[in-house]
C-alpha cells in the first residue's frame, strides 16, 4: 500500500530526514520510535504533503496505493489527504479551531469528500462520536473544543481523521500530554479501529511502551487497564527506529525488543525506567541529536555510540539486514 524510498526533506543545509525507506502493507502496523529530532514527524508530514518552503522534499519513490505522491497537483492531494490517507497530529486542542463546534469541524471532510448534506451528514457525525466512544454524544456535537477534555478532543480527532474510512492513518504522538489513564484508552481506541476497519496504521512515539502496547494481537481484557511498560508484546507489528533522519533499525516486534541490534535502540530499552531498578541514577545516553551544524561526516551515532571504532568516524554506514551498523550486537545483561 506504501512505499518509500531515499525520502530527503531538506532545510537549507540541514537534512531533517536523509534516505529513509519505508513500506506497509494494507492493515498493516508500523511504529516509529526515535527521541525528540529525529525526524519522525517530518517524514509523515513530507508523505502527507504538509512540508511547506523552505523545506524541499525528494524521493526516488514515494508511492501510495501506486500513486506517485510526488507528481500530484493541488486538487488531486485534497482529493486524498482526509479520504484514504489522514493523520491524526500531536495536541489535539491547538490542532481543532477553537471558533468551531466539533461536531461541525469533523463534518468538514464528509461535506468535502463524501457529499453528505443536512440530516444524513448529522447522522453520520453522530455515529463517528459514538464510534470513538465520546459519552452523550447527541450532546457534545455542538461543544467547542474549549469545553472538552483532552482526551476527548484527542477523540476527535481521530473521528475527524477516520470520518472517511482511510486505509492508512497516521498518528503522531496521539497520546501526548494525556495522563496515563487516558493513555492507555486512546491506544485501546486506535488498535479497535485499526482491526474493525482494516486501516494501515503508523504509530509516530517517543515512547516503546506505546509499541509494545500496540503489538497486540488481541484487545485487553480490561480496558481500563494500564499497560505495563516491560510487558513482552504479542507479534504482529514491526517498528523502525529512527536517529537523526535515518531509520537506523527495523523489525518486527517483539523480535526487535528481544534482540536489538543497534546501540541506539539498545540505549532507548535501556533508558525504560523498569531497567534502572535499584540503580543510584536512570541509565541514559549521552549528548544529543546532532544539528545542522555538528552532523558528523560518519556514523550519525558516532559521537555518543558506546562502542564507537575508527571506522564509524570516518564512513556511514548503509542499512543492510535492517540494521545500520558496522558492528551491531545484541544487548546482553
């Protein structure tokens, strides 16, 4: 359903995603996980179309349902983006209008891509609520996002994003700044969706919790439950890590939580509060993500890598067998 290759989303000098390949498949489950600039967002945002200048997009591929994205014209990408591709963005309530009902601004896209009109698009707006499991719905329809919760503008948000059916949703950090709770409802709510409808879905996050959670197979037990963060996840998602605009480790989950081949993921399992237990301080990796102005001319990693070597310095390395190292290891102890 999606394919991508060598996508680069340049800023002036600085390349915020350099070369990075990404397919699913249809109903598939994708996680990216990388710390704060590394890229997640702006790859998602380049394949929506949303990169605005000075930011330059190229790819040698950037394909979806065997469209070229790249060659489309303004009305053909409005025609798209909120029918069979949408994305749900980070801090729903600066992303909803605040001079707006909810119930009007997820009615947008019907009126826009399914013609609905009057009593069939209410219907329809009705059912969406209902559907992300918003209470009194009949009632909320008509609030302003001010006079919601968080997570229930989070809510809908992905009515908005889901209203047309897509078969691939984005979600970036769909549970920022939500306490843990509502965390876990969301993530819940999402993986329902995703099996019920049958949608791709890719899971932007900082959290690997998040992706073990949304490794899933089969829905909680208890949904009020919250997930624990070392809780070994069942198969059938893979997740890409990502550093400095490169994906530096893809897999499937658990596989890559099991073995992890890249110091940089090692680092991001060994950051997980559980696995500093007893410890004086929380292990974490020094420094940070390089800029524009300190990328290092080798290994992306170099500067911070535990178990740098001269070669790293002096070449980048390419992904081969889904890791981009020159001496990947298993994390051991």
């Amino acid at each position: 359903m999606l394919s991508i290759r060598n996508l680069r989303v340049q800023f002036g000098n600085f390349p915020a995603v350099d070369g990075v390949d990404i397919d699913l498949a249809a109903g598939e489950l994708l996680g990216i996980v990388g710390e704060s600039g590394s890229g997640k967002s702006v790859t998602m945002l380049a394949l929506m179309g949303l990169i605005e200048a000075p930011g330059v997009v190229t790819a040698d591929k950037l394909e979806f349902q065997g469209r070229d994205l790249l060659k489309l014209n303004a009305g053909e990408r409005r025609k798209l983006v909120g029918a069979e591709l949408s994305m749900v963005f980070q801090d729903a309530l600066t992303s909803l209008n605040p001079s707006y009902t909810v119930g009007y601004q997820i009615g947008e896209s019907l009126k826009a891509h399914r013609g609905l009109r009057g009593a069939a698009l209410e219907r329809r707006v009705l059912e969406l609520l209902e559907l992300v499991e918003i209470p009194d719905p009949k009632r909320r329809i008509k609030a302003y996002p001010h006079e919601l919760s968080g997570g229930m503008n989070q809510r809908v948000m992905i009515a908005m994003a889901i209203a047309c059916e897509p078969k691939l949703l984005i979600a970036d950090e769909p549970t920022t700044a939500l306490d843990v709770t509502i965390q876990a409802q969301i993530m819940d709510l999402l993986l329902r969706l995703q099996r019920e409808q049958g949608m791709g879905l890719i899971m932007i996050t900082h959290d690997l919790a998040v992706v073990a959670e949304m490794a899933r197979t089969e829905p909680p037990r208890d949904t009020q439950r919250v997930p624990l963060p070392l809780e070994r996840p069942l198969a059938g998602a893979r997740v890409a890590v990502m550093y400095a605009g490169q994906v530096v480790e893809t897999g499937p989950v658990p596989g890559l939580f099991d073995s992890p081949h890249h110091p940089y993921t090692q680092a991001l399992l060994a950051a997980i509060p559980e696995h500093s237990r007893g410890a004086a301080r929380l292990a974490a990796l020094p420094g940070i993500v390089p800029g524009a102005q300190d990328r290092p001319s080798g290994c992306l990693l170099s500067p911070r890598c535990p178990r740098v070597q001269p070669r790293c310095n002096a070449e980048r390395p390419a992904l081969a067998q889904g890791v981009r190292c020159f001496f990947p290891g298993e994390m051991h102890g």
